[in-house]
C-alpha cells in the first residue's frame, strides 16, 4: 500500500520566486519577481541557483528563523545530478535529502518532509523546488538561439522557484495523506509530449489514492495536476473515464492555468515549479478550496535516452491538503 495518513504535519509558509513571463500570466502577485533571466548571473544555472538562495533566505527571514531551526532541508531541480539544488544547499549548514521525480519533485519533497515531522516534536523541514526556461530547454532539447521549431503539443518550461515550510504547529493548510506513485511507460518516445506521457502516470496514481483512501472523486473539491499542460490534461480526463469510470468535473492543470493564452507557449507550462506556483499563489488565495488533492506529474527522462529512441518513463505523488482559509 502507497497511500498514508498523516499525523499533524502543516504548510506553515511558503515563498514564491517568478520568471519574467510568469509574471505576466495568469499571477500578478508573486513575492519576488525576476527583470530577467540572466538574474544579475553569468549563466542560467548560476541564475538558478541564486533562485533558490533567495526563496530560502526569504522564508527564513519571513518567519524569524535561523538555519539552525530548520531539520532538514529537502530541494529538487531539473538539472542534470540536481545540481542546483546541491549548489544552493551548500550555502547553508542544514542537513540536506536532494530529490528527483523530474516535475513531481514537489510533491514527492512534501511526502518525505511530512514523514520526517511526524517523528519530531517541533522544528521544521524545508522544500524547495525549482526551474529555469533556459537552463532546462538546452539541457533537454535545444538552446532556444537554435530556433528548432516545435510543436504544439510541447510544453514551455516554467521559471520560477518555490520554497515551503512545513511545521508540527497547527496552521490552515493541513498535509492529509499522500500516495506514493509507481513508475509507468506507455511506450511513447515523443520528447516533445510530455503530456501524454506524464498522464497516464498520473491516472494511476490518483485511482490508487481514492482505492487505498477509500473515497470517491467526489471526495475533493479540486484535484489539481502539475504540469500535463492542455494536451495532458485531456488526456488524463479522458483515460479515467474509458478505464476507470472515474469524471475528473473538479479538475484543474497548473501548467495549462499558468499563463495566458495570448502567451506564446504551446501547450503550457512544465516544470517542478509550475505546480507550487500556481497553488500558493492562485488556488489557495481564492479561499474556495477546502480539499484538494495535489498531485506532481514527471517525465523520468534524459536527453541522451531520448537520442537512444527509448520510450519515456513517468511517476506521478498524490497529496492531499486539508484547507482552512
């Protein structure tokens, strides 16, 4: 059994970081907002990973903290060995657990979080997830001054990054249960549909948290997905239908959600970031969602397997949130 209740473990706060374009999408009210990609760096990942100083310094210094405060630090990227993660780690004397579920890092960031907590008395653990449009788009396909063309079923990899801090102290968003996923191929070999790989994933995940839990769809006033993007999203509706009988009615994508459709970007966002961006910076302040069901979708590939004409694994982590705004 994948599934497991939790016992008193709390979001006390999060911190959210924006890229240029994210800002001018669907969010207007980020924390901290990039002026460009670069971010004052000499390259991309030098920029991301200053991404990921800034939100833990901002959290920290929001909440009066010290590093010494916090148990555990918990942090996942899209670069190749985590290094962002691990670079921005460095900087700070707290223990550290890098994680890599591709963009279901933050959920899967959460999971072992609420784990640790449950066994501690008081203190905190942090989880910080990012990515970076350009870093990731010339690590996993082609440096944009290429100019490939795509097409539209590809999904546009989000900037941003996120950190959340998680408390044995009661607060109004509570860490439920959550099901850990399994990993599942399709077959499918398409680099540039990452939603069709990732949804299947994501059915599975979600019809194993509702058996094990015991509840029905209707059990949650929003399930929310992280990044199938507006081709991934349908085909998660339409799966669960066909397979499982199971109408997705309350039912939102943060990556087709992320922007605007005047934005030129295909079929959405991606990336580890896409889902916490849009969950603590929209859906939660909409103060309408009570139960929500989160659930972090990652395409478990790597360029050089893609040029192999390997088929593209993907694993999906279901949270459930228990919200009182």
């Amino acid at each position: 059994m994948a599934s497991k209740k939790i016992n008193n473990v709390y979001i006390k706060d999060a911190f959210s970081l924006a890229g240029p374009l994210e800002a001018n999408g669907s969010i207007s009210n980020y924390d901290l907002v990039m002026n460009d990609y670069y971010y004052h760096e000499k390259t991309f990942e030098q920029a991301e990973i200053k991404m990921q100083r800034n939100v833990i310094d901002n959290i920290l210094h929001k909440n009066n903290l010290n590093y010494s405060d916090i148990n555990l630090l918990i942090s996942g990227d899209l670069s190749n060995q985590i290094s962002v993660s691990c670079y921005a780690a460095s900087f700070y004397d707290i223990p550290f657990i890098g994680v890599y579920s591709a963009c279901a890092s933050f959920t899967e960031g959460l999971i072992l979080g609420s784990e640790l907590m449950e066994s501690k008395k008081k203190g905190y653990a942090l989880c910080v997830t990012s990515s970076h449009n350009l870093h990731a788009e010339k690590q996993f396909r082609f440096p944009i001054e290429y100019g490939a063309p795509k097409p539209h079923t590809t999904t546009f990899t989000a900037t941003g990054a996120v950190s959340t801090l998680l408390s044995r102290e009661p607060s109004n968003i509570k860490l439920e249960s959550y099901t850990i996923g399994t990993v599942v191929d399709m077959g499918i070999k398409d680099a540039t549909n990452m939603g069709a790989v990732m949804a299947p994933a994501a059915a599975k995940v979600i019809l194993n948290h509702l058996t094990e839990m015991n509840r029905s769809i209707d059990y949650y006033d929003l399930v929310l997905t992280g990044d199938l993007g507006c081709v991934g999203n349908k085909i998660l509706k339409e799966f669960l239908k066909r397979n499982n009988n199971i109408l997705l009615k309350n039912y939102l994508d943060s990556g087709c959600e992320l922007y605007l459709k005047s934005q030129e970007v295909y079929a959405g966002a991606s990336g580890p970031v896409a889902l916490p961006l849009y969950l603590f910076n929209k859906i939660l302040k909409q103060k309408k969602y009570h139960k929500i069901l989160i659930v972090g979708t990652g395409s478990l590939h790597n360029a050089l397997f893609v040029n192999q004409k390997m088929s593209i694994p993907s694993v999906a982590h279901a949270v459930s949130l228990e919200v009182n705004l």
